[in-house]
C-alpha cells in the first residue's frame, strides 16, 4: 500500500471511572494506524476541563504527568493525520470551547464548507483560519451559547449544515456524545465498559481496553450517554454507504466493520484474486502488513506457498505518513528488506491491496527481481485507484494517480514486471459480505454519494495515454 494517507480518529469514554484519560490513551493507542501526526485528550472531572494536544505518536505525545491531569470519568480523544501542508502545531484536536463547555473530535472530511461558513457569519463568528472541524466545533458551540441549546439539542441543529462525511465524538459536563453522517462513510461503534460507555472509530479499540462491543452507530444517528445511560434519536435518515476502503486497507485486521470481520473480507479478496487470476508460479509474497491477509487467500485456493520474503522493520512508520517524496522514498529503503534465500530463482506474486502513484510499487518489484526472482506477478486486492477522495483521504489531485491515465497493461510496463492484476469491482463488493448499495466506491467508480460540490468539475474520466 503506497501514499494513502488514512483519517483519523475518535475515542470517548463516560462513566468509567476517575482513569478514564488512561483508557482513553489506550484506546488511541489501538487506532494509532488512522492517525499518526498527532494526539490529543480532553477530560472533564465534575467541575474542570482539562486538555492535552501534541505533535507525534500516541507513545510520545503524552508524560505520566500529562495523563494525571486529564482527571475525570469523561474524556474524548483524537490522532489525526492532516489533509494540508499546515504545520503540526495547526489545527490539533479535541477542540475545545471553553465558553461553550464543549469539546469535539471529528474523523472525516468536508468537500464542501459553504453552509458553514454562511451560517457562522450570520451567527457574527469568525471563521478565519478555521479549518472543516474547526468551524464544525463553532456551529455546535453556537447553538449552545447564542441558542441556549443543551449539547444533544445543538448536534441536532448542526446537521443540516455538515456537508461532509464524519463520524465525531463531543462532550459537555453531563453527557457524551457520538454521531455520524447520513451516509455513515466512516465507522464508530459502542461498547458497554464496566459502569460505562466508551465509543471508538474501529471495534479493535474496544478489545484492546478491555470493553464489550454493543453495536455499531448508525448513519444519521446520534447516541447520547449520560447518567441515566444511552439514547438514541435519528437525526437524519440513513442511507449506509460504508468508504469500502475501510476493508481494503484503513481498518486494523482485527476489527469488525458492520459485522464483518476485515481480517476475513481481506482473505476473501485475495480468494476472489484466486479464482480471477490462475498464475503459475513458485511462492505467494504479501507486501507486509496489508497484503498479508489477501496473500494468504490467493495462498490457500491457488495451493502455491505463502512466503514471508519481504521483512518489515517494524520500527518505521508507515512510508505514506511521510510528507515527501524524499521522505517517502527514504522510508521505503528503510522499511523492506528482500530476503534473497527464499526470492532466488522463483517465480513470485506479490500481492498488495492497491497502487495509487506506482513509485513505490515499481521500487519494491525491483528489489524482489534484484534478490533473484526470476519473475514478478502482481495481484491487487481491490480496482484500480482512478477517482480522488473528498472524504478524508489525501488525494486531491486526480493527476497522482497512474490508473487514471494509465491502463493495467500499461501500468504493468512502467512497474518493470511480468503480469499485473486487479481484483474487480464485483469480486471485491462480493468479498466485503455487503451489498454494493451499501458501500461507497468513489475512488474506484468516481460516484460520490455525499456532494462535493464544485470540486465535480475537476472529475474527469481516465486519460489513459502517458505517465505525467
């Protein structure tokens, strides 16, 4: 997987007890792969907020000492990734409001920002420098200073200004809580946690603090905790369109999506490439971590032995985090290691779950060709990346991506390799368990079923001529 960068994401917690900024950091911890730029904690102890926000990694973001302030039973929490050049200081969350007494966590992304911004300058607050959370935090304080509006009454009132996909956590100094858009485009689920509820953007989060999965929140729904427990009211009717990328690569392999579990539809891709692709070759090679579980797939139906050729060192982050190409190509000689004993004179398939600018898929071919592999077949768990996301990953620019001016074959020649395969569009909606009506596959199909706005315009079919 080369070059995605993932969302974000959102834990909350209320009423499990006075160590709920630790569980909260535990949590965080577990869904570190949505977000590896920054980390933040918000908590509220009956009569104070208390917050803390920093650049990097969950391990190093927070002190044993930063974590003994943020007292209280309620908390939310947040990594994010960002989709600008923005410096890391920028735009960090929770966002809290202290007039207000909110604090507000979002995991999506807003293509269109007009009714927000219409309605914070009629409501007389500046908007300048605020990004999409930004102004959505200030619409829900809005509401809730200018209105008088209780915390679940705001959210309420927001909707019909969020044009945009997001799944969010908010807190005031009674309740918590949890809600998505009409579309559900990004994931966020309940769980039961001693006394209490806690709410997470994947359900691995929940297994790693020690919760019990209640169910998943959702599209158009907003959850409500406080001290008499959980309600529930549909702000918006639902209509799920799940980002299929969920399974194809951001979700941790451990977590359960709409009752699916992403390990299992990530094994079926790659049975599904098995059953498309009839290759003959000497050794299945995943490129580590996200082509494993597909690897093992084609591995089992095709009968050709599954090998772990490629090391990982598990010390670098994820090459695609990285903001540069320097960076970026830095990373990758640092990150894989071919192992020549096992690639000598095979004929290999190295599978991936997705291509997006190629570069980095054309290097690592030539490291397995350069450790003695007489031939390379690549096999990809899922379409080819043709149509930029609006919903949060970063990809503004259709022209970054090689399938969209480049066809399979071509592609083919410009990674250097012997064959090249996608997975269909078909195999890989039959592959998640769910129906296609209910899967968002924009950047496979270029449909996009929440607005984007004027940045339609800028959608156009494949080009498929040159490499730019």
């Amino acid at each position: 997987m080369e070059s995605l960068h993932e969302k974000c994401a959102v834990f909350g917690t209320f009423g499990t007890g006075d160590d709920a900024a630790r569980t909260t950091f535990y949590g965080l911890w577990a869904l570190q792969h949505r977000g590896q730029e920054s980390s933040g904690i918000v908590s509220f102890d009956g009569s104070l907020f208390h917050q803390h926000t920093s650049p990097g990694l969950v391990a190093s973001a927070y002190r044993p000492e930063d974590l003994e302030q943020l007292t209280g039973s309620t908390t939310i929490g947040h990594n994010r990734y960002s989709t600008s050049s923005v410096g890391e200081e920028m735009h960090l969350q929770p966002i809290l409001k202290r007039d207000a007494k909110l604090a507000f966590a979002h995991n999506g992304n807003f293509p269109v920002t007009d009714k927000l911004e219409s309605f914070l300058d009629e409501r007389g607050v500046s908007r300048a420098k605020l990004n999409d959370s930004e102004m959505m935090a200030e619409v829900i304080a809005t509401f809730m200073t200018q209105d008088g509006l209780t915390l679940d009454e705001a959210v309420a009132s927001s909707y019909p200004y969020f044009d945009g996909a997001f799944s969010c956590v908010a807190m005031t100094t009674d309740k918590l809580v949890a809600f998505r858009d009409f579309c559900g485009i990004r994931p966020l689920s309940l769980a039961k946690l001693g006394d209490g509820y806690v709410v997470a953007s994947e359900t691995c989060a929940f297994d790693t603090v020690g919760a019990t999965f209640v169910r998943d929140i959702k599209p158009g729904e907003m959850v409500v905790i406080d001290k008499d427990g959980v309600h529930s009211r549909q702000v918006v009717p639902g209509n799920l369109k799940l980002d299929v990328f969920e399974f194809v690569y951001f979700a941790r392999p451990d977590s359960v999506i709409e009752g699916h579990n992403v390990n299992h539809v990530r094994e079926r891709m790659g049975k599904a490439m098995a059953d498309e692709f009839k290759i003959d070759a000497d050794i299945v090679v995943p490129v580590p971590d996200s082509g494993i579980p597909a690897a093992l797939g084609y591995s089992h139906v095709s009968g050709i032995r599954f090998e772990m050729a490629l090391m990982k060192n598990r010390y670098i982050h994820r090459t695609f985090i990285r903001p540069s190409a320097q960076l970026r190509e830095q990373d990758l000689r640092m990150k894989l290691n071919p192992i020549p004993g096992v690639l000598k004179d095979k004929r290999v398939i190295l599978i991936d779950d997705s291509i997006v600018r190629g570069t980095t898929m054309r290097k690592i071919a030539r490291m397995i060709y350069d450790a003695g592999a007489k031939e390379v077949h690549i096999l990809i768990s899922s379409p080819p990346v043709r149509y930029p996301d609006f919903y949060g990953i970063n990809l503004p620019n259709q022209d970054d991506l090689i399938a969209h001016h480049m066809s399979p074959e071509m592609i083919k020649e410009y990674l250097g390799v012997d064959s090249l395969g996608y997975l269909s569009l078909e195999g890989m909606i039959r592959s998640t368990g769910m129906p296609a009506s209910s899967l968002s596959t924009s950047c496979f199909d270029g449909i996009y079923p929440i607005a984007i706005g004027k940045r339609q315009a800028s959608i156009t079919k494949p080009v498929l001529t040159h490499v730019k």
